[in-house]
C-alpha cells in the first residue's frame, strides 16, 4: 500500500517550497510528474517539479497513467505513473484537483489531502515575485470550494493549512502535526 500526501492549492501559494521542506526528512518521497509542456522560463524551480517529455512519449506510455491533468487550452498534459511512487516512504505528491480526484480512486493507496489557503492578497504578491510579467490565475479549478463540490466525500482525508504569515518551517510543522498519525516518522 502505498502512502501519499496530495498537496493542493492555488498557483504561487508555495506548494513546491512547503514540499522542499518536508523531503528534508529522508522519510519522504517528492513525486516528480511528467508533463509535455514547455519548462517555465520565469520559474527556477519548474525542472525540479516536472520531468519534461514529448507528447510521443505520453502517447507511448499512456497506458501506464494513473492520474492526469489535460490542459486543452494550452495543448500539455502532466501524468504519473506508478514508477514515480515509492512503496517504502510517504510520497508527496503536489497535483491538481482534476488529477486528484482520479488518483483518489485507486485502492493500493492510502492518500491524505493538505490543502493549502493563502488570502488572495498575499497570493498575488507571491505569484507577481515568481511571474512579474505575467497576470495572476483566478485558478478557480485549484480553489477548496470546487475541490468539495467535486470530492465532497474526502472530508476525512482533508486537511486545510491556513498558510497566511507563515514561514515554510511553520508550514511543515502544521503539515507534520495534522498528520501524525499517518505519517508515523
């Protein structure tokens, strides 16, 4: 049985980082998803996230999927297969709602959701640090309130990580406390 965190949240929230701090601990697992999109040139830490494919690679493994997330308007696709997943340690796995929803299917893995909250404001002047040129996402798809009204039955699975003023250490001592008793290290 394979243990997973999904860490949810809004473009620029800190995801990535807050993951950053919870693979100090050699108990843990950062599943590195595929994508066929183009590496985020105002990103630094786009190829530590993704492994960077071509659409025929997809094509050619796709029947080994098993969860993903279409971008149709933007013509990429992300993807994890089980190879990414380590049997042995907690694997972190930082994916989108749509994603989520089709992973939380399957029944070798025991999966726990943080879901991280980040007022609109402080969002905003994170994302504008990252992406100065670009317009901050509504990201209405990364929102809690769709993720309740598409999975309304993981209310014990969720936990949400008001994230406002804190410091990523702050964050991965609330992430280790809600989850104690699933992470056991």
């Amino acid at each position: 049985m394979y243990k997973v965190i999904c860490i949810i949240g809004k473009s620029g929230v800190g995801k990535s980082t807050v993951v950053n701090e919870l693979i100090k601990n050699k108990n843990f697992h950062f599943i590195k998803s595929y994508t066929t999109r183009e590496v985020r040139k105002n990103d630094p830490e786009d190829i530590k996230t993704h492994t960077f494919v071509s659409k025929k690679f997809r094509d050619e493994t796709k029947n080994e999927i098993l969860a993903e997330y279409m971008n149709e308007q933007k013509g990429y696709c992300s993807w994890v297969d089980k190879t990414l997943f380590d049997e042995k340690k907690i694997n972190l796995f930082v994916i989108d709602i749509d994603a989520f929803i089709k992973l939380n299917k399957r029944k070798d893995m025991d999966i726990r959701v943080i879901y991280l909250q980040l007022s609109e404001l402080e969002r905003e002047k994170r994302y504008k640090n990252r992406n100065k040129e670009i317009k901050v996402p509504k990201d209405k798809h990364l929102s809690l309130e769709y993720l309740m009204v598409k999975q309304p039955e993981i209310n014990n699975k969720i936990t949400v990580i008001n994230i406002n003023k804190k410091t990523p250490s702050q964050i991965k001592d609330d992430v280790l406390k809600e989850l104690s008793d699933f992470i056991d290290v």
